[in-house]
C-alpha cells in the first residue's frame, strides 16, 4: 500500500484561500481542489466519522458532537471511544487485506481503544480538588511521554476555550511528523483545528482572521513538505465551512416558556434535568435534536417549531431516512437553522440563575454545543483566579461570558453557498465538481491502493 497522510484543516474553504494562504494558494495550482457538499450534521464527529467508514450517521451512528443517551437519562458530548462509531474504519478493512498495513491516528474524534496502531487524543487529568491539567492520551502509552519530552506539555487550554490559538495545530503537526518518524505508518490522519476558533468568533472578516489563516499556512507548508520528502500521498480536506451567522436561536427557553422543560434548582442555580422534562433540544451549532419523553406533547412541539424563526429544516422520521439520519440516538425531530442563524443551548430566562458551569469552559457538563466558550468576560477576573491558582487555592475558572451574539460564524447546515463548502485537495482527478461526504472514504483508499 502506498503511504498517505490525510491532513484535515477544520474550517477550510474555497473562498479563504488566497493572499492569506500563500502557500496553499500556490500549492493547489498543481493540484485538484474539489468541494464536498455538506453533509447533516455537517459538524466535526459525525463528518469525520463519515469519512473514516464511508457511511452516513444511520449506519455509523454518530449523529452530532452529542446526544441524548436514552438509557442513562443524560446529555453527553464529546465522548472519545471509538467504539461508539457503528461501522468499520477504513484501517480496519485495509488490516484486513495489507497485515502490513499501519494507521497513525493524530487527533481525529473517536480516537480512543480502536484498532488504529498509533494515536494521540486530548485527555486531561481531572484532580481530586477540581483542577483540570492538560494532558493527553496515547497508543502505545509510552508515545505520550516521548512526544511531551520532546514538544512539551499538549497545550490544551491553546486547543480549546479563550486561549485557543495556533499552538495547539502546531503542536499536533509536530506530534504527528515525530510519530511518523518513529513509526512510519502507512496512513496518518492529522487533525488541524486551528481555523476553526477564529471563524467562529470573527466569522470571515479578513481584518481579523488573516494573521491566523497565514498561522494555518505556516503549518501546512512544514507538514506537506515533511510528508513529500517521504514520497506520501498528500490529501488535505475540511469537515465544513463555517458562513457568517448573527442570530442565535434559543429553543430551549422557547420549550420552557411551553412548559415542556423540567428545570431544578440546586443551591440557587438552574438546572435542566432532561429525563424529566417533556421535551428539550440538543443543540449543536447549526443542527439540533428534539427528544421527547412524553408522546402527547409531539404536535405540540412541531407546532412550536414551525411557528418559530431562523429554523430552515424540521425533519421528522421521513426527513431524518432522506437524509440519512434515521437512527436511535437521533432526536425525534432534527433541526437545520436557516444560513444565518444557529442554536444555542440556553435554558435559563435570568443570567443569575445560569448554572455555574455555563460560565465555565465545560464541554462535558453542558447539555449542548457552547461555542461562546471561545471568549473571555473579564481578563482582570481570569488573572486573579489563576493567582489563586498559583497560589494552591481552590477556584473555579467562571470566566466565559453568557452572551450568545459574540459568535459571528457556524457550521452544521448543509444549505450553504458553494463558496463555503469543505474542500478536498488532492494529486488525483475527480471526474465530478461537487463530491459526497461519503465519496472522501473511497478517495483514500483510492489513494492507498495506487
């Protein structure tokens, strides 16, 4: 099999390459750049999955970054093991015929307990008296000690959260040559999500986003010379594009007014308790799914959809089978906002009863998608608690502002203008414009059998 690197630039679009990118701008002169129509929900975990099985959430069973987990009653997202992912991975079938075969896995979701030989995932450490340290894991275990002597620490508070930054892209580029270098797998997935902070907060303003798009660049051209000076096959692609956005759509408070949410109140604050509440959505940026417990509420519930604004899609079990979303952990309708607008998860009517880790960068407690996490209400605040924890004191870093209208950009809808389409780059022909999201798993292998 002939060694491939896949190279997935979150974020990366046609329309952002240019004067700002001037390597990828020259280096795609001699390659074949196509677009990759959006698939739903056009978000991180479910397209990578897509590409890795070939296979559309129905089969493969990632139906968002989370879900409504119907057995133990809870929302969760950002789960890590693979074996969530329904369907065989690309590494698998190529073990299957190359026993030679070898897979470095550098990020990509789902990245933990597969049959993948090498790979590196975000895993902090969560300490007795609350602290979260940056941490990551690894396949062998032994590589996470090799990359940190020689990187550092994996920059995780640079990976996510007010203080994400190139570093983290970085740093995983460099991980993933050093890897290779030890190991020398025949395919590596690298995954670069630098793009995606600063679409997200500055939507495609150029003023604010060029100096990171030339950071991206940077990265790019060091790894794609690495990989070309082993004679690699080169492909670089994008999960989605991210378009301009100025309408935040908070349906669960639409629910609550409804008397659809059960809400509990513990030590003053607001909570929503979903096993209890008649009807909740789960929202994740331009894609949500409504779970109703109680079937008397359903036309209810589609009426208020219906009535109200920014949603473009409503799809029912129909919808959901056409576009190949039909499967138990789907909500029982699936919601596409409109080009402008996306979902937040908001529950609470009054600021003051917010639950304490909606002003915290919490991906796993809360009940949805919150990418104001990207930004800081107070840099004073933030200095003081980290002098707390310098200091050994307990705190809690409450830093993230509760206001919605700072994002400028989204992704998840598959209703998007060409130009922010995801992208696929590669040294072959592709005798079609526009390829399928489920077309990028047989481009690899493609790729690895030539």
């Amino acid at each position: 099999m002939k060694k491939t690197v896949v190279i997935d630039v979150v974020g990366l679009s046609s329309n952002l390459i240019g004067k700002h990118t001037p390597f990828l701008e020259q280096y795609i002169k001699t390659k074949k750049l196509n677009n990759i129509t959006p698939m739903l929900p056009a978000v991180t975990t479910a397209v990578q999955s897509t590409y890795l099985t070939g296979k559309l959430p129905s089969d493969h069973g990632i139906v968002g970054n989370g879900w409504y987990d119907k057995t133990d009653a809870e929302i969760k997202f950002w789960k890590q093991s693979n074996k969530l992912v329904q369907a065989e991975k690309i590494w698998d079938r190529a073990k299957k015929e190359n026993p030679g075969f070898t897979c470095s896995n550098m990020f990509w979701w789902y990245n933990m307990y597969s049959n993948a030989d090498y790979s590196a995932t975000p895993r902090p450490n969560y300490l007795a008296d609350g602290r979260k340290m940056p941490d990551c894991y690894t396949e062998p275990a032994e590589l996470r000690d090799v990359l940190q002597d020689k990187l550092g620490q994996f920059p995780l508070f640079q990976f996510w959260g007010p203080g994400a930054n190139i570093k983290s892209s970085k740093w995983i580029a460099d991980a993933s040559i050093l890897t290779d270098s030890q190991y020398d797998p025949t395919l590596t997935l690298v995954y670069l999500p630098h793009l995606d902070y600063c679409l997200q907060k500055f939507g495609h303003d150029f003023s604010l986003i060029g100096e990171e798009l030339n950071q991206i660049d940077s990265v790019l051209k060091d790894l794609i010379t690495y990989y070309e000076s082993k004679n690699a096959n080169v492909i670089i692609l994008s999960e989605y594009g991210i378009i301009p956005v100025k309408n935040p759509i908070h349906l669960n408070r639409i629910f609550r007014d409804a008397g659809l949410l059960q809400i509990r109140v513990e030590r003053g604050l607001e909570l929503l308790d979903a096993g209890a509440s008649k009807a909740f959505v789960v929202a994740d940026h331009q894609a949500a799914h409504v779970y109703i417990n109680d079937p008397t509420v359903i036309e209810k519930v589609k009426s208020i959809l219906e009535e109200t604004p920014g949603i473009a899609l409503i799809l029912d079990k129909e919808g959901k089978q056409t576009h190949g979303l039909d499967h138990e952990r789907a909500g029982d309708f699936v919601l596409v906002a409109e080009s402008q607008s996306w979902f937040t998860y908001y529950f609470w009517l009054d600021d003051a009863l917010a639950p304490d880790y909606a002003r915290c960068v919490d991906i796993h407690k809360k009940p949805g998608y919150d990418p104001v996490e990207m930004f800081m209400s107070s840099k004073p605040r933030a200095a003081y608690k980290l002098l707390r924890k310098k200091a050994g004191f307990r705190y809690i870093m409450d830093v993230i502002p509760l206001d919605a209208n700072l994002i400028k950009g989204s992704h998840g809808s598959i209703n998007t203008p060409v130009e922010f389409h995801p992208v696929l780059i590669t040294d072959s022909s592709i005798n079609q414009e526009n390829i399928n999201a489920t077309q990028v798993y047989d481009v690899i292998w493609k790729a690895l059998n030539l």
